[in-house]
C-alpha cells in the first residue's frame, strides 16, 4: 500500500511539473501578439533544427525551452538567445532555492556555454548567449546576491560567499580563469527566476516541438 501510494506521488509531481512547464511555455508564446520584445522563436524541449544538429547532448538536455530574439531562429540568425531549465518541486515549493539545489543545472549550463563557445566563438556567445533557471521555489537572495556580486567583482557578505563558492564549483571554474577574458561573464548570464517573477512573460512568432 505504502509503495502505491509512493508511485502515486511520483506520478502527481511529474505531471504537475509538466502543467508548470507547459503553462509557462504558453503564456509565453500568447504574446507574440504584442510583438514588442523581439521574440522571433520558441524551441520546445531542445534548440532550432540547424543548432540541435551540430549541438553537444548536454546543451540539448538542459535546453526546456529556448528562446530566440530578433530577426530570425538559430543561433547565427538571432540577435540574443536565452536557454531555460525548469525546476519544479511541489512538496518544496515554500523552501528557499540554493545553489545546492541549482548544481546540476549550473553545470550543464556551464557545460552548455562551452559548447556554444566551441562554435560559435567567444565574442558571439558573449554578446547573445543567456540562461535562465525557472523554478515554482523562491530564490534564496544570498544565491541572487552571489551571482551579481561575482559577475560585478564585488565583496561578498558571509552568506552570498558560501553561496558562490557552491556556484564556482558546479561552473568547474576557479581561481584565475573566473574572471579571465575568455570567462569572466559567464556567471552573468544565468538568472533564477522563482514565483515571484511568473507574470514576467515574453511572446514568439514561432514555436518548435521536439
């Protein structure tokens, strides 16, 4: 009975995560009718055709959603391009996100960069290239704080420090090259997002599904 009822809440969080995931994905696309952000497309559960096919399995598996910006899909074509990772937990859903909870998104996303930077070259994936951690948890401010700080050069508080050297690690970053040329805005590219943010919605003339 014990193990029925397991399954059976296994089963209720995947299809809710799924409902969150779909109902983010909607409200998104609904606004391309306003047309006032530049979303020109929408890869769902991976990227456009022509960068799946020469793309790494890492930055097609973190790739819930991709989002392209300005005159055309694919990479080479658009004017910015954010990658996003959905994570939802429903018996967690009051609990702070941390970086602890974020590890093995942040390495795939940092795997992912890589990837892109291989390529595409720095200087594109600098200039296009974002990532954004969607969640239905709060975001632990430390966490926020952490990111900014890091990507700004800043002092880090006691908590934000914790916080970044977790971040550091997943990147597999440290030491000089966190803030050489080649990397020094990687960190700047991710933003988390947590309930607080869900009416934060953008708009696409097209939709891919893998």
């Amino acid at each position: 009975m014990a193990k029925t009822s397991r399954k059976a809440d296994e089963v209720r969080a995947s299809r809710d995560g799924h409902e969150y995931h779909e109902a983010w994905t909607a409200r998104k696309a609904m606004q391309l009718l306003l047309g006032d952000d530049h979303l020109i497309g929408i890869a769902v559960e991976g990227l456009d055709p022509g960068d799946q096919m020469h793309a790494s399995s890492e930055t097609v598996e973190i790739a819930d959603l991709t989002l392209y910006y300005g005159q055309g899909t694919g990479f080479e074509c658009a004017d910015k391009v954010d990658v996003i990772q959905f994570k939802y937990s429903p018996s967690h859903e009051k609990a702070e996100f941390r970086a602890s909870d974020a590890k093995k998104t942040i390495t795939k996303f940092a795997a992912s960069y890589r990837d892109y930077e291989d390529r595409y070259g720095p200087r594109q994936v600098e200039d296009k290239l974002g990532f954004q951690l969607i969640t239905n948890r709060p975001i632990y401010p430390p966490l926020t704080q952490a990111i900014r700080d890091l990507a700004a050069g800043k002092r880090l508080s006691a908590q934000a420090k914790h916080q970044a050297k977790q971040f550091k690690a997943a990147t597999g970053l440290g030491g000089p090259s966190w803030r050489n040329e080649r990397h020094g805005s990687q960190q700047s590219r991710l933003r988390g997002h947590g309930p607080e943010r869900h009416s934060r919605y953008g708009c696409s003339r097209r939709t891919e599904d893998r």
